[in-house]
C-alpha cells in the first residue's frame, strides 16, 4: 500500500512541478488533465493513510520535467474530483462540473515508468471479457446429441445385462465396446470444438488490437488501443473508432456515431462548447480532432456495456446451415431405415427365426429367460440405433469445422485475417471482385513528381523559382489545410511525417522543396472554419484569419478537375493573376489528363481572399466560398503498382473471377493503372463501355445499368454510392461479389457485397467493422490468396460429402437388405460407429489440412446457384456405392464358401472389405487406417466382435479394396450433365401431376 501510495504521490508531484512563467490556459476546463492526477493522489491519501510507525518522508523532484505537458499553476489542484467524478462527468455529460477543469499541450511524457504509473492509479484500456468455455463444456454439449444419449442407454443396458448374465469377465464387452466408440466420438467433436473456440479468441484479440494516433512527448506516433493511458491526447480523423472515453481538445466539424451506445443513427456534433464529451467505442463519421483521454478499460461507459454483455462466437455458417439441412433429410432415411430394420429383426426373433452362435433357436417362448429376451431386444435396439448414428453424416460438421479452423490460421499466416467464418467458403464461390486502386493495387508509397504553377512546369529549385506571394499561399495551403503533421526531435534530425499518404507526400514535398515551416506557420494564422476531405466532396477546404493583417483566406485542395471548376483565374509563374478562359481551361486539362495518363494523381490548390462581409455571412452558413477561386498550382503524385499484382489479377481472371477496378481517380488515370494491372486490355478503349465516370454510370436507367454493368471494367471518379449501386446490379444479376475497402463511406459496399475485404493498413475502423476479411498487407496478392483458400475450402467439403455418403449409402443398403433377409446385421454397432470415427477423424483431418492447389484456380466458379452436391459427385459416389454394395452383399450370402470360413470371420471379411474400401480419396492416410484395422481385427477381438485373418484373407481384402481404384477411374470417363440431379427429380414429379391432371 505504501508503495502504490509513493507511486500516487510523485505522479502528482512531477505533474505540479510546472515552471510559473507558463502560459495562461486558453480554455477554461483543460486543466482536466492535472485534476485527474491530483484527484486520485489525494484519494488515495484520504483512504489509505500511513500509519505513523511508518512516516513516511518524500523527497520533491529537484527539476522540472524537460519539456512542457501542462498549462497547471499548483493551486488548481481538485480533491474532490475522482476517477468516479470524471466517469460520472463524460457518461452524463455534465458540463457544469467540467467547466471546472483546464489545459493540456503535448501530451504524455510516455516513458515506461509513466505509463505504468498510469495503468496502476486508473486502470488499463482492456475489457473485463466473459470466461473462455472450458474443454468440459464442449464435452456436455456434445452429449446432448439424442442419438448419443440413446447409444449410451443401450450400451448401459447391455452392460449390465451382459455381466449379469456371462460375469464381468466377459459380459462387459458389448456395452463396453459402444461406450468406448461413444467416447472416442465425444472427444474428437469435443476437442474439435474447445480448439476452434480458442482460435476464435485470438482472432477476436487480433482483431481488436486496433492502431490509434497519441501525442506523446509533442510528437505524433501511433500505438495499440490496449496501451492508451488517461492523460492521453488522441487525434482523431474519420472512420476512427474512439479509443476510451473523454473530452474533445480541439478539432473541426466533428461528427460521431453514438449507434453502438444509443441506438441512434443520427450523427452527434462535438464541440468545445456544447458537447465535448466522446465515449469508448463509438465511430468518428465526419471532421477530425483531438480527445483527451479521461477514462479507460471498464471504467467507460463502454466497459460498462461490455461487462453486462456474454461473447458468443457459435457463429454458423451458410455452408454450415445447408450441411444440417443435409444432415437432417438423411436422418430421416436413416431413421426410417432404423425403424424397418428393428421391425423385421424384432418380428424374426421373436417369430422363432433367429440362432444364436451355436445353431439354437434364439427364442423359444416361455422357456426363454427374461434376461435373455431383455438383452436380445436391447441388442436388436443397440444395431438400430447405430444405423442412425451410421446414416447421420455427423462427421460433416466437423470436417467444415475443423477445414474452416485450419484454412482461418493458414489465411492469417497470407496476410487475411477472417473476421466472419462464412467468408471462407462464400469466397470460393466469388465470381467479381470489385476491387479499389491506391494501395491494394498501387505500392500506396506516394511521392510528388511533377509540379505545374500556371501552365508552367517546376523542375528544380522551386522555392526560388516561385514569387514570394504565391509560394506564401501554397506553403500556407499545404501547412493549414491538412490532416497530417510533421515532427522534428532536434534541428538536425530527419522529419518525420504522419497523415494519409497523400497528406505525407504533400507535405514531404512542401518541406523539403519549399523550405515550408508548419509550425510558424500555425503561429501566423488563426483557424476559422474546416470542410474535411472524405471520398464523396474529393476535396478539403479551410477558412483563416492572418493574424498579421487581420484579413480572412479560403484554401482549397483536392482532385484537380473539381478544384479548376471552382476557379476563374490562376496564377502564372511570375507570380501575376490572370483570368481563366475557355483556352486557358482547355490548357490545364491538357495538363491534368497528361499527368493522370502517365499513372500520377493529380491535386489542385486554389485561394481566395474574403472582404469581412462576406466571411461573416458564410460563417454564419458554416459553407466556405466555393467559387471564383484564383487556381495556385499543381502536383502530380506517383504511386507505383505493386509488383505480382498483374500475375494475381490474372490469375483470378483465368480462374473465371471478373475483377473491376473502382477508384475515385479520375478516368485516365484510372485508365492508366487498370491497363498496367492487366484489368484492363490496351485495346479496350472509354468507347466500348469498359471504362466509365460513376457520374454517368448512376445516370443510367436501371435497365442500362443491368445491361452493361457486366461490360465495365473500371469506374472511375466513383462515390461510395456509385459502388454500392455497382455491387447492387452485380448481385441482381446473379454474381457473388467481392469488394475491397478502405474508407467510412465504403462500408455500405462491404456490407451488401457478399465477402466484404477492408485494408489493414489504410482502412478505417469502419470499414473493418463492416468487413468480413481484412486484408492485412493491403495488397490485392492477397485478395487472389483469400479467393484460392476459399475455393480449397468449399472443395474440400464436397469430397468429405462424397466420401461420406459413399459410406452411409453402402451400409444402409447391407445393413437394411441383409436384416430382412438373413434376420441378422453384418456389421454391428461397435464395426460401424468405428468406421464413423475413422470418418470424422481421419478423413476430416486429411481434409481440412489440404493445402490450395494450381487446379483449383482453373476451375470456374461455383456462382449462387451450383448445388452442394453435384452430378459429378452424385456420379462417384453412386459407381462406389453399387460396387461396394455388390461385393459386401456377395460376401454376406456366399463368403463361408467362397473363403471356406466359419460364420464369424465371414462376417469380420465384410467389415475389413468395408473399411479399406473407404479409402481411395485419401491416399495419405492409408497407412495409419491399415495399422488402425489390423489392431481392430487382430488385437481386439472381443471388443470390435471380429476373428484374426490369415494372410490370404488380408490380401483378398485389400485386393478388393484396390480394385474400387480403378472403378472410381473408369466412372470418371463418363461423361455428365450440368443440369442438377435433382431438377430431375422435380421434372418427373411435375409430369406425375400432369398426367394426373389430364
């Protein structure tokens, strides 16, 4: 206690510590940074008193901390303000007792020992999450399945009455041996589950790990959420999430999402003076600012929210939902088939026509025993119900299970972490990726290029090569009208530049050519007025006031064919206003579309200067001047594609994927970068519909825009609306699409489109909320690999789904024909629920550990309509099926004679023939099921009911085994129809009707 309490005090001292020639603080509840330290020292001091055996003695910092973080004069300490009262503050938004508190300036030292002082005195910004579903949990889950429960209740029954009757000796093997099955079933489906859940988890804590800016030391740097600290200064921009709970320093036109606390869609404003209270969670939909972090962890009003709310991540997929849909309509035939043959064997025993081992009549009337009919009818009982488990593919949701599991942490180690597991095997159905351009396709390592002033050309020497006046008005455009900064440690150190690559490349390039100084500028200039960029206005703009002159300034940038529509005149390189006429407009479009042909990215700057009148109006409409602007220059920024991107866009298009480009560059461009990427062809041309301005795609009536909306390649100049409209029209037309995204106005895109891709790097925290894959290296290489691991995905299930049904269907038709027949089962309960365990085990695990190959990408694509069982499969596991059932039936009825054997080890031929036939899809795990069987038959006689086999016996199995091999290759030359199967089905039943009708 002592220690925590030393540790609470020099907190409170290091902060008071502040040099008195400070600066006033310009705010009046800044101080909110001191009364949080101050707060809780003297909190602790009040309920944690020394005791005075142990004075303690303290020891004042000799110096002052190196570098400024507060505006704090001692006296303005506030004891009665805790870790409580500044909770209480920002969840009721109390603006009276925040009135109360003062100012911050350069954030955190953010040494260790001061972020642990911090994490000790007000917490860590982690939630208090539910507790992780133990390994025991699953096991119950697993044992509520019915038939389950019935096996185990016919497995106790046999069990007591087998001991009762033979002893314990060897009474216990019949119930012993389904209840060591049941186990084994239970433990595979049980650790199955435990493991993907644990997958899930660290997943989710991956997912959450988000980066958020903080000013530390006056310098911005990007951290981990979990590692924010009260005291933090957080800079906020669109799409953000807000990190933890506090109050808004500084910003414009600050516009957040409150959905996720309130339920409300409508955007709030924050603002210094009416509202300047953030929460934990929420989304930052409009402007930019700066928050000063007052509450962490579980003492947000989020974590307050999160600790009432239990994390279930049971999530079913729709591959999944259709697989229980499988499952459930063969359960049925199954059951029926169950209930036919307990029918026929409880009317043959107790009808006087079954022998038991030694060629007696099994019942015999009143002289049988009661415990040896209750043991006949719970063994008749035990074989049908195995018949269920056996006809039940319960080894198909494991294997999507454990193929989804596997696929999620290989996609992780490719740079896709999977945030939805039904993006795994939606993806593999994709048929068109609309993809963005900057940074997906691009390098998004921006660097300025070229620079025209006027219709002239900037080549070296800039800064002496432009008038005084006009680079003022470009260093000042750059400097004030940016989301991104700048920091330099020491004069002689290199700059380093935070901001959208775009901001970084412009202020690298105003820096290092102009010779622009940031901070002195800010100094010069006083913010009025802020219009932020987003993707929809292109364009950013800000209203000033020089403090010099006192005179009010518009800047504007922004993609330079809506900037030059929003000027009259332009400078020219000596410096001179000259007007904007239609020849001179011709001119600089030549130049922009010039700059956009050679792959460089256009960005206009243009001024204006307002009589007072004029700003006093448009402040009191909050609009900037949009018109009659004097255009100041140029830049063209370069941003090289990224290499193999032109191999995996092929790729995909050999694959039978369409990829469309969606930017908001303009359209030559985008022409430009979608020609080098390989979207789109050098023949193909604007006039051919390949290429179009989302502007004229909206414009088309719904009708044009279904007709050629499968023609267009690249969309140029697009809005988030025009997009989504896009994903719209492909979905109608029967497409399963995938979108890539990085910005807040691209996640109504990412939601409606089928498989939502948001970008790691450069996407929002929006964005990757509204996504089902984020792409974390943001390189459309990976978008190939996610569409490669999907289709690996779907085609490993239907195999699984032929092997296994090959399976059911075979020992259905034995089991059923030779009950009716004969009045006995060949394969018991124990043969069968084993060769169900070598399914679910070894079969999904050879599965689902399949690595993607070359063949699967030149495939078409599966689509929205391919059914989940198709003729080719209905095909193979059909030939297999019959074979199987010929030769097992074969031996049921002439196998003593053929092998010259005794009953039982007839009946042990038929059970290895069966299980080596079931091999022939995995060819790497048949050595591991032979030794499996050899142990099973050699070994455990009593418990599997078998006979050891001679040499002859094992290679006459296997023989047969094999020659499923060559049958299975023989049926592939078949040729097969493309129509479903099952609309035959549906034909004959509609030709019934008709005739019935007639």
């Amino acid at each position: 206690m002592s220690n925590n309490l030393d540790l609470s005090l020099v907190c409170m001292e290091s902060l008071l510590e502040v040099p008195s020639t400070l600066s006033k603080p310009k705010k009046r509840w800044h101080l909110a940074f001191a009364a949080i330290y101050c707060s809780r020292a003297l909190y602790s001091l009040l309920n944690h008193p020394v005791s005075n055996n142990k004075k303690r003695s303290k020891t004042l910092p000799t110096s002052p901390p190196s570098f400024v973080i507060l505006n704090v004069k001692p006296q303005h300490g506030f004891s009665n303000f805790d870790q409580h009262s500044l909770t209480q503050i920002v969840k009721h938004k109390s603006l009276t007792q925040l009135l109360e508190l003062g100012d911050v300036e350069n954030g955190i030292h953010g040494a260790v020992e001061d972020v642990t002082c911090r994490r000790k005195a007000f917490g860590c910004n982690t939630y208090r999450e539910p507790p992780t579903k133990s390994f025991f949990y699953f096991v119950v889950e697993a044992f509520k399945d019915v038939t389950i429960l019935i096996l185990v209740a016919c497995a106790t029954l046999s069990l007591g009455f087998g001991i009762k009757e033979e002893g314990l000796k060897d009474g216990w093997y019949d119930g012993g041996s389904i209840l060591v099955a049941v186990f084994l079933v239970i433990s595979v489906s049980a650790v199955s589950n435990f493991r993907q859940n644990r997958q899930f988890d660290k997943l989710s804590k991956v997912s959450n790990n988000i980066q958020v800016d903080v000013v530390r030391d006056g310098r911005r740097q990007q951290i981990s959420i979990f590692e924010v600290v009260v005291g933090d200064v957080v800079c906020l921009k669109i799409g953000d999430q807000v990190p933890a709970d506090g109050l808004f320093l500084d910003g414009h036109s600050l516009q957040v999402d409150e959905s996720s606390m309130t339920g409300e869609s409508d955007h709030v404003e924050v603002n210094t003076s009416l509202n300047p209270f953030l929460f934990s969670g929420t989304k930052v939909a409009d402007g930019y600012a700066r928050m000063l972090v007052t509450s962490v962890g579980m003492n947000t009003t989020w974590g307050e929210m999160m600790s009432t709310i239990s994390r279930d991540t049971n999530e079913q997929t729709p591959l999944q939902a259709r697989l229980n849909k499988l499952t459930s309509s063969i359960g049925k035939v199954g059951l029926a088939v169950a209930f036919l043959v307990l029918l026929v064997l409880l009317v043959r025993y107790f009808t006087g026509s079954t022998e038991d081992e030694n060629g007696n009549q099994d019942f015999k009337g009143s002289p049988t025993k009661a415990d040896d009919m209750v043991n006949a009818v719970v063994r008749i009982i035990a074989a049908a119900v195995t018949i269920v488990v056996v006809a039940i593919p319960e080894g198909l949701p494991l294997a999507v299970t454990l193929t989804l599991a596997y696929s999620m942490k290989r996609m992780m180690a490719d740079q896709a972490m999977v945030r939805r597991l039904s993006a795994c095997e939606t993806m593999g159905a994709a048929t068109t990726i609309c993809t963005d351009k900057t940074g997906t396709l691009t390098l998004n390592q921006m660097k300025v290029t070229k620079f025209w002033l006027g219709q002239d050309p900037i080549q070296e020497n800039a800064s002496s090569s432009i008038a005084t006046d006009v680079l003022k008005l470009i260093q000042q455009g750059v400097a004030l009208n940016t989301t991104g900064s700048i920091y330099r440690a020491t004069s002689g150190s290199k700059y380093e530049f935070s901001g959208s690559p775009t901001e970084k490349a412009i202020l690298s390039w105003a820096v290092l050519e102009l010779n622009m100084d940031m901070e002195e500028l800010k100094q010069t200039c006083a913010i009025l007025q802020v219009e932020a960029f987003n993707s929809e206005k292109k364009r950013s703009g800000v209203a000033l006031r020089n403090k010099a002159d006192n005179k009010v300034h518009v800047h504007w940038k922004g993609a330079a064919e809506m900037i030059l529509a929003m000027c009259s005149t332009y400078y020219d390189a000596s410096g001179s206003m000259r007007d904007l006429g239609h020849v001179e407009r011709t001119t600089f479009e030549q130049i922009i579309q010039g700059m956009a042909a050679s792959s460089l990215r256009c960005i206009a700057f243009a001024h204006n200067q307002l009589p007072e009148e004029e700003h006093e109006i448009r402040e009191a409409t909050q609009k900037l001047k949009e018109d009659s602007l004097t255009l100041i220059g140029l830049v063209g920024i370069k941003d090289p594609c990224r290499p193999g991107v032109r191999k995996a866009v092929e790729d995909c298009q050999h694959a039978g994927v369409n990829i469309k480009m969606i930017t908001g560059d303009n359209i030559f461009t985008a022409r430009a970068i979608a020609t080098e990427c390989g979207i789109l062809r050098p023949d193909q041309d604007m006039n051919n519909e390949a290429v179009v301005e989302g502007e004229v795609f909206r414009q088309y009536t719904p009708d044009e825009r279904m007709e050629k909306v499968d023609k267009i390649c690249v969309m140029a100049r697009s809005s988030p609306f025009d997009k989504l409209l896009m994903v719209q029209c492909l979905k109608q037309k029967g497409h399963v699409v995938a979108v890539t995204g990085d910005g807040t106005n691209d996640a109504p895109a990412l939601k409606e489109a089928d498989i939502g891709l948001s970008m790691g790097i450069q996407g929002t925290e929006v964005a990757k909320e509204s996504s089902d894959i984020i792409i974390l290296d943001d390189n459309f290489a990976s978008v190939a690999t996610v569409l490669r691991w999907g289709r690996c995905v779907y085609n490993n299930i239907q195999k699984f789904i032929q092997f296994q049904l090959t399976v059911n269907v075979a020992a259905l038709a034995i089991n059923f024909v030779a009950a009716v027949s004969a009045g006995e089962v060949p394969l018991t309960a124990v043969q069968l629920l084993w060769v169900n365990l070598i399914m679910d085990t070894l079969g999904a695990l050879a599965l689902a550990t399949e690595q993607p190959t070359k063949e699967l990408m030149e495939k078409p694509p599966m689509g929205r309509t391919e059914p989940l069982i198709s003729n080719i499969m209905w095909r193979n596991l059909l030939a297999q099926a019959l074979y199987q059932i010929a030769v097992l039936l074969t031996l049921q009825f002439k196998g003593e004679s053929i092998f010259g054997v005794s009953k039982k080890v007839k009946d042990t031929l038929i059970f290895n023939t069966f299980v080596l036939c079931q091999n022939k899809l995995f060819l790497g795990i048949i050595g591991i099921t032979i030794i499996l069987q050899v142990v099973m038959v050699e070994f455990l006689k009593k418990f599997a009911d078998t006979e050891r086999l001679d040499w002859g016996q094992w290679g006459a199995c296997m023989g047969i085994a094999v020659a499923s091999w060559p049958v299975g290759w023989v049926v592939k030359c078949i040729p097969i129809s493309d129509k479903p199967f099952i609309s035959y089905l549906k034909c004959f039943q509609s030709l019934g009707s008709h005739k019935y009708n007639v």
